[in-house]
C-alpha cells in the first residue's frame, strides 16, 4: 500500500496568527526535541538533521496542537496544556489521519 505523504507548508494560519514553518537543525533548543514553537516569533522551526519524513510529520502536527491549544485556550481553566497533554493529543491525531488516508 502506497504511502500517503504529508504536505507541511511553508506557513499555516492557527486562529489569528500566522506561523512560518522552516527546517533547521536548532542550535539554542534542546536537540533532543524534533522542533519547537516560538509564539513571539511566529514560527515553528522541525529538526531537519536525521529526521525521515514521518517523524517531521508527527513533529508539525505536534507543534500546531502547542499553537492551536494558545490560540484557542483548550482548558476551561485557561491553563496551558502540558506537554504529556499535547503528545497524546498530537499522537492520536495524527494515527488517525495517516490510518485512514486523509492526507
């Protein structure tokens, strides 16, 4: 069965802002993360060296539930999703897009 790939702009619009998405191997972030999320910014940066194509994928879904959980507050409480919060969220999401074929 032929895979699916995901196409991961060059920008994507989440509520009012709009983020520019780059590949880079960050040299001030944690080099144990796949990429990271800069609100001030607005950009979203994924780990290029030693990364396939899946884990860029599973690391911009991951992103833009950090951007999507800013934008939209998704606690009542007004609290920042933890990260363990986004993971599963972000995880699970995407396991459905690539197992169903939505992109």
């Amino acid at each position: 069965m032929k895979r699916i790939a995901m196409k991961i702009p060059k920008t994507v619009k989440i509520g009012a802002k709009t983020f520019s998405v780059s590949f880079n191997d960050p040299v001030s972030q944690d080099m144990s993360t796949d990429g990271y999320i800069n609100y001030g910014q607005q950009k979203i940066v994924l780990r290029n060296h030693l990364l396939n194509k899946e884990r860029q994928e599973q690391a911009f879904i991951h992103e833009i539930t950090h951007a999507i959980d800013d934008s939209f507050c998704i606690k009542d409480s007004g609290e920042k999703l933890t990260e363990s919060e986004v993971e599963r969220l972000s995880s699970s999401f995407y396991q459905i897009v690539k197992e169903n074929k939505i992109f």
